[in-house]
C-alpha cells in the first residue's frame, strides 16, 4: 500500500526571530555579503589535527567559523565557545561584563547558578595550586605564579573542535581551511583525505552524507546524543530544533534494492532507532553513500572519487494500524 508522505516542518525555538542572522557559511559570498568573492577578500582559517579531532585556537578563526554556518563546537563548552567569557577569571569585573552580556537571556536562577559554578571551579583551582606550591617548598617569593583571591592562577583557554567532516569540508569543498600536523606542517588535500580514512574507516560514507546535506542548505551537526551520525538544523541551532537523525551507510551500486547488504539492522534495530528519534520529535533519515563498482583502490586514495559516488535517503517512519488503514473514512 503506498501513501503519500507529507514532510515535517521544522519547530522554531523561541525567541529566534530576535536573534542576529549571519552568514550561512564562513566565506564572502555575493548574494549574501553583496560583494562578488574573490582571492583579495577570501578568509583563510587555521586549526591543528589533534587525535581524531581539528583544533582551532585563534579567537578570530573561532568566532567566524561558529557564527556563519555553526561549525565545530567549544571543547569546554555545549556548542558556541563562551567559557572564556564566563569561567577564566570569575572577578568582580567579569561578573559585570556577564551581566551585561547574559543578563537579558537568563533567568535569574540560571544566571545565579552558573556564578556559583564558576566561583567554584576557581577555589578548587586555587586549593590545588596552594597545595602544589607548598609540595615544591616555594617561598613566598619564588612561587612561580601569584596568588590572589581574585585571580586565578592557572588560565584555561577554550578550542573550538572540528570534526573531520567538518573539517575535510572547509578545506575541500570551501577551501577556506588549512590543516597543521603535530609538527605545524600543513596537510595536502590528499594527504587529509587518506589521514582522516585512516582516523575514520567509516570516513567516506559519512563525509559524503555530511557534504551532500551541506550542499543542500542544511546544517548539519554531530548526532552521537541521538544515537546517529548527524542531526539536521534549518538554518542553525538558535533559531530551529533539528529536525533529522541522519544515519550514513556504504553500499556498492550493485547492492541497491539486494538483500546482501552489510548493516546491523534487525527490526528491534530499527524499531529502537525510531522509537529514540520519535521521543525528540525528529524524523529518521537513512543515508546510502552508493560507490561505483568499478572504483578501485587507487581511486579512493583520492578525493577526486566523490564525484563517483551517489548518495539515496530512505525516510524511515513508524507505520501505525489505526492511521493507515486501508479504507478509513478522512
């Protein structure tokens, strides 16, 4: 029996209509910034490869890349780096300047309790400090960091992280990224390609999934809280909830519509799948990154293969009996 599926729209999160619009993407684009691009104006950011990560350190490069398109998230941080602005030197003058940034957004409970989080957080550092100072036998004079009830003595600088589609898509597909290694070396493209395969095996399947939704608008985060490889946003987080658990899979072009297809699905899978992304109120879409048979070895080590690649979705619903069925009056 088929039937026609109307799509979900998107649930907007409230108050986003008073929020500030930026850029979908971190490069000068015409229609939006109104000036054609071009290599004079390019933007140009830098992160380093850290385990499985890319770490993006310089203020500038984090700002940008997480206001225009929300890429990467603050290592200390739920999403938009902010613990600098909040937590590095909790005084009486950052105080201030959080009551004036956040002072309009929180409630005053929330607001109260993240002062008492982070005055906390600056008296254990404080306590740890004094009882290493006092197993080294300083003296007074000699202690290598200053000791004050206002300062704290050990600065905590906050990242922002990269994900490897993430990061592969800035430099690939926007070309506005260059990724260092440990020895400050910058990455080729192929060399990244086959550096993140090796990181990832899964590699291919998902950045093909991660580009295609990015091509097409979306933006596209990290699912793992779901239980999936992404989540989909319109438009970016502060103004729309997501609206699907996007799961990715590798198949060759011989496979589509086989039943010899290697994946972990049982219907227990896919029922607890669905179940997860229905309590959230999202949708389940499964992702078929489709690979030419003919592709070899060789190829893959390159980039240049993805334009040899499909990509099929597959919207994943719950039938339910007493809404759909056969003859029901409407």
């Amino acid at each position: 029996m088929a039937c026609s599926c109307r799509l979900a729209d998107p649930r907007k999160k409230k108050g986003a209509d008073n929020l500030r619009r930026d850029p979908p993407l971190p490069i000068p684009i015409q229609n939006t910034a109104g000036e054609k691009a071009s290599k004079n104006r390019w933007c140009n950011y830098v992160g380093t490869l850290q385990g499985d990560v890319v770490a993006v350190d310089r203020l500038r490069d984090m700002t940008f890349l997480h206001r225009m398109g929300f890429f990467g998230k603050g290592s200390l941080s739920k999403a938009k780096p902010e613990f600098d602005e909040l937590g590095n030197t909790f005084n009486e003058g950052c105080k201030i300047r959080m009551t004036k940034k956040y002072g309009m957004k929180l409630s005053l409970d929330e607001k109260n309790a993240r002062e008492e989080k982070f005055e906390a957080i600056h008296h254990e550092r404080l306590k740890q400090h004094n009882q290493w100072s006092l197993k080294q036998k300083f003296t007074e004079t000699e202690l290598p960091v200053k000791q004050s009830k206002m300062e704290d003595p050990y600065e905590i600088n906050e990242f922002l992280y990269l994900s490897l589609e993430e990061a592969f898509f800035l430099s690939f597909g926007l070309g506005c990224l260059t990724v260092l290694n440990g020895e400050k070396e910058s990455f080729t493209i192929c060399q990244l390609w086959n550096k993140f395969r090796e990181l990832k095996p899964r590699f291919i399947e998902t950045y093909v999934t991660y580009h295609y939704y990015r091509s097409m608008g979306w933006v596209v985060c990290d699912g793992m809280i779901y239980g999936a490889d992404f989540l989909l946003y319109k438009d970016g987080p502060p103004f729309y909830h997501s609206s699907y658990a996007v799961n990715a899979y590798l198949i060759d072009d011989d496979q589509i519509g086989g039943t010899d297809q290697s994946h972990p699905w049982t219907w227990s899978y896919l029922t607890c799948m669905n179940r997860i992304a229905e309590h959230v109120a999202k949708e389940v879409l499964i992702s078929f990154a489709i690979k030419s048979k003919d592709l070899t070895e060789e190829e893959l080590s390159r980039p240049r293969c993805l334009e040899k690649f499909q990509l099929q979705e597959i919207l994943l619903r719950r039938w339910i009996p007493e809404k759909h069925r056969e003859g029901k009056s409407k």
